[in-house]
C-alpha cells in the first residue's frame, strides 16, 4: 500500500536526486516538474539537486529550472554529497576527501578483477586506461572524460569520489572485497549495479544536505528528500521526510516515510509537491 501523507507538510527545503528521480526516461526534467519547482522557490523553499554526478554534469538541469538566480536556487549537492556548491559565490563551500593511500588500495582491488577506476572533480573525470565503461560514464554525467598517464601518481592526491564500472556480477564481489579491505575508511557501496562508488566515511548525500540546512539556518525537521537508488538512501533516511519513487528500489521505498502516487516519467515528483507540499 502506497504510503502518503495526511496533511499537507511544512517544508523549508526540497532535495531532489536526478537520474530515475527528478529525470525521466529521456533524462529530461518534464514541464510539470518545471512548474511545480519554481512556484516552491517563489515561496522562499530551497530547491536543491542532489546527485553521484560532479557539479559541471548537475548544471545543465540547473539551467533548466531557471532558478539559480534566487536564493531558493543557488545551491546544489554534487559527487553523492562529499561537495556542496553555492551557484552564487560560483564556489565550493564544503567538501570532503578519500585519501590517496585509500584510493591507491581500492584502484589495486578493482585491478585484480579487471576492472579500472576513475576520479571526480567538478569539471573532469580521470582515469587510466578509456574503456567503455569511462565512455558510457562520462556521457551519462554530461561531463569531460580525461586519459592521464601516471594515474597512480594522481590518485595519491585524494579525491571525493571513486568510481568502478563493470558487468553486474563482478562489481557484487568487488564490493564484498572492498568493505573488507578498506573497513572503516570509506564508504563502499553500488550507486547502480554496474557502478561502485568509494566516498569517504560518513558522508553522502544526507549529511550534506544536513550541513547545507545548519549553514543556512533551516529546520532540519523541514527538509524533504526525493530518491529512488540506494545513494540515496541516506538523505531519504537523514532528512526530516523522505520520498522513494514509485519506480525506486523496493528497500528505498520500504525505508521511506512515504512513496509517490505516480513514477519518474509520470511527473511523480511534481505531482507529489503540489498535492502534499504547496
């Protein structure tokens, strides 16, 4: 049974993940979700993009929605919550690290399975070796692929995400290996299931999204999240509401306090805020 609100929610602020969430199937933010979005930020509710994606790849649906110019607008989450970016200050104004000896013994692990990792930074991805797998993930973040030659070299830096692609099964068991490797020291978990991310420990999008609302001066009671995928579980979990998709994983949408009436290509979001939140 479809749980639902039973009174209209106060809300201070509305986190939003991408990808199945917000994006429908052509990875298009619809009309409808348009409309609804910019009447919450008129009211003075932050609107805010949540996604795995590095900030240049979150920009696009920013101009989308037309709302950076207001303070509702200017800020979004990127890399699953290790940055968050104020659009005004053009600036990133919280970010966290996986160190580069974390990064080197991960990049190790994935190689035994032949399989290769790439970095994050807000305008780039960098990697090793191109594979498909870097192709199809550029293209998916909208963001600018880069091949270096001494990526170890590099990977000793640190950096705010890691990501591993490959075939489903193999990524299952580089996972299992990973948690046991690296333990304490990031988080390990699949954003898809050809993706494996490594973050570092206790950051996501939830607590992010809790740091905005403290930096801001918002009730942390206030906030909402939107998700589908288990990257998302966090701020569904850390956030005074959260939303699973009707289209999300079942363990979103059990974990969730309630789960839209209608999918990602049926404005599910936007149909769920102007019934429960405007």
């Amino acid at each position: 049974m479809t749980k639902l609100p039973e009174n209209k929610l106060d809300i201070q602020l509305i986190a939003l993940d991408l990808d199945d969430t917000l994006l429908n199937s052509q990875a298009q933010i619809s009309e409808k979700n348009i409309e609804v979005l910019r009447r919450c930020a008129a009211l003075g509710i932050y609107v805010v993009l949540c996604s795995g994606r590095a900030e240049s790849g979150i920009l696009p649906f920013v101009r989308a929605l037309n709302l950076a110019g207001l303070e509702a607008g200017r800020y979004i989450v990127a890399i699953n919550g290790s940055s968050v970016f104020d659009l005004h200050k053009r600036l990133q104004i919280h970010s966290q690290l996986v160190s580069g000896e974390v990064l080197l013994e991960a990049d190790d692990e994935a190689e035994k399975f032949g399989l290769h990792s790439e970095v994050y930074t807000p305008d780039a991805i960098f990697y090793g070796k191109e594979t498909e797998w870097t192709l199809m993930d550029c293209k998916l973040c909208n963001i600018q692929g880069r091949q270096v030659d001494d990526f170890k070299k590099l990977l000793e830096k640190g950096f705010s995400k890691m990501l591993v692609a490959g075939e489903a099964d193999k990524i299952q068991q580089l996972q299992t290996k990973m948690r046991a490797r690296l333990g304490d020291r990031a988080e390990v978990f699949t954003s898809k299931p050809v993706f494996l991310e490594i973050m570092p420990r206790n950051v996501g999008k939830g607590e992010a999204l809790l740091w905005l609302a403290d930096h801001i001066g918002l009730d942390p009671k206030k906030t909402i999240a939107f998700g589908d995928g288990m990257n998302d579980e966090n701020m569904i979990l850390k956030c005074g509401y959260g939303v699973g998709m009707k289209n999300g994983q079942q363990h979103i949408k059990d974990v969730a306090s309630f789960v839209t009436e209608k999918t990602n290509d049926e404005d599910g979001v936007g149909d769920f805020i102007e019934k429960y939140i405007l």
